[in-house]
C-alpha cells in the first residue's frame, strides 16, 4: 500500500477545475442493479460499488458502501481526509458482515469499490475486487488498479493470454472485496494529475462488454463533455450486450480558469 504525507496540510484540496457524471444501468440480462455510484464533488469524492452477482442482497452491499461515503466530510488535513475514507470503507464492510451472519452461515454478501478522492494536483484511490479505474492522457488508455481477481492472477502467472481473460470461465470469481471477509484489506495508490487528463471509474459491466481498444475512439469523439462521454459509454457497452450491471464515472481535469 503506497502512503503519501502532504507537506502543507493547509493547502488548497484542488487545484484544478472537475467535471464529472456518473451513469449506471441494470443491462439486458440482470433484472437488478446491484451496482451503486456516489458522485460527490463537493468533498471531492467519486465512487463505483458492484453488488457480488449472483449472491444474496449485493444491492445492499453496493449501497452500503455509497451511503457511508455520502456522509463524508474532508478535513482540513490530507491524512485525516484519506483515514476517514479508510475508515468509512472498513465501517462498511463490518455492516455487510453483520448482514451477512443474519442471512445465514451460507449466505454471501460483498461489493467491490473504486473509490477516488481528489487532493490539489493528486489523484488518491482505495480499491478492492474488479472495478476499475482508467486514465485516458495523451490519446493513450491507461488502467490505474489492478483486478483483484481469479483470471488476474492467471495472467500474472502467464496460464492465460490477458485478452483472453473475460472469456474465462472463471472471469466472474473475485478474491477481494467488500464484505466477504472480517478483514478487509484493499489497495490504496496516488496519482499526479495533468490538465486535459479524463479518468474513468467503472464496475465491469462496462469492460465485460467493450473491449478497451473501442473506449478510446468514444474518449476521443468526446473529450470536454463529460455527461455525453458517460452516457456514451454506456450505450455503447449495452449495445454490445449489456450482459451485467454497468456504472461508468467519467471525470474531466481542466486548469482553473483563474489560472489559465
């Protein structure tokens, strides 16, 4: 897990201009959304959570997860802003635990999460199972997290080709997320932000469907707005199947215009 100490506490929490939107839709194939967004500009926070597919309540989960974090406040502090996100997220996860026992002993409750807090120029992300977040700079595609995931793992083994990974049987087995287990450890990671910089956070509905090499060509036909991209985005992933849940966030760094 990457740290990061602020050097002035008291610094500006942005110094650049955010656009945002977030989208979310149920697809062709589920008949519930257990996905949940929270898009949150005011304290500088954007969420993706994928209620587990197929398990019981994880509409419960996702939500659980967006209705904590839209009670977060940012401190004045960088390292109390990014403890309390932990600690909203691991709070989350010990309600999804308590669920769960009701439920059952054989009962399985669990969302992933990306969630993004921006901080003057940093990009800082927590996240666990196989939501994602992208980077689209300099017309190149990047993905910022790494799946917590079955055929991942397979990949960094070199059993499988990563083109190959959607198609795997095992494509839907997660090995981290919130809820499944009493001691949630996720990923936590900071990047340096560049004007004109679009980022994505989505669950995998959206991947699942749309292969990344046609998710540059929409980042490229819609760079400035971020509803049309969003919404781009997600009726091109439902036109190629809209086999799951899909949420999209897409997120716009512009310079100030003080600044410009």
């Amino acid at each position: 897990m990457s740290r990061y100490t602020a050097k002035n506490d008291q610094q500006s929490p942005i110094s650049f201009q955010i656009s945002s939107n977030g989208v979310t839709d149920t697809g062709h194939v589920r008949t519930k959304n257990e996905d949940s967004i929270l898009v949150n500009a005011d304290e500088n926070v954007w969420i993706v959570a994928d209620g587990m597919g197929g398990h019981h309540a994880g509409d419960f989960a996702s939500q659980t997860i967006t209705n904590n974090l839209s009670l977060f406040k940012q401190h004045a502090s960088l390292d109390d802003s990014i403890l309390l996100l932990e600690e909203n997220i691991l709070n989350s996860n010990s309600i999804i635990r308590k669920k769960s026992f009701k439920l059952g002993r054989n009962a399985t409750i669990g969302s992933t999460v990306v969630c993004v807090y921006i901080w003057n120029n940093l990009l800082f992300t927590f996240w666990a199972g196989d939501s994602r977040l992208y980077r689209f700079r300099d017309s190149k595609l990047e993905r910022l997290t790494e799946d917590h995931s079955y055929v991942e793992e397979l990949v960094k083994m070199g059993k499988i080709e990563a083109k190959d990974a959607e198609n795997h049987p095992a494509a839907n087995v997660v090995l981290k997320a919130v809820g499944i287990d009493d001691q949630l450890c996720m990923d936590f990671e900071y990047f340096e932000m560049q004007a004109g910089d679009i980022y994505i956070i989505c669950s995998d509905g959206l991947y699942k469907d749309l292969d990344e090499s046609k998710i540059s060509p929409i980042l490229s036909s819609h760079p400035d707005d971020m509803t049309e991209l969003s919404e781009s985005l997600l009726s091109s992933s439902l036109d190629a199947g809209g086999t799951d849940n899909t949420s999209i966030i897409t997120m716009k760094i512009s310079q100030k215009e003080n600044d410009v």
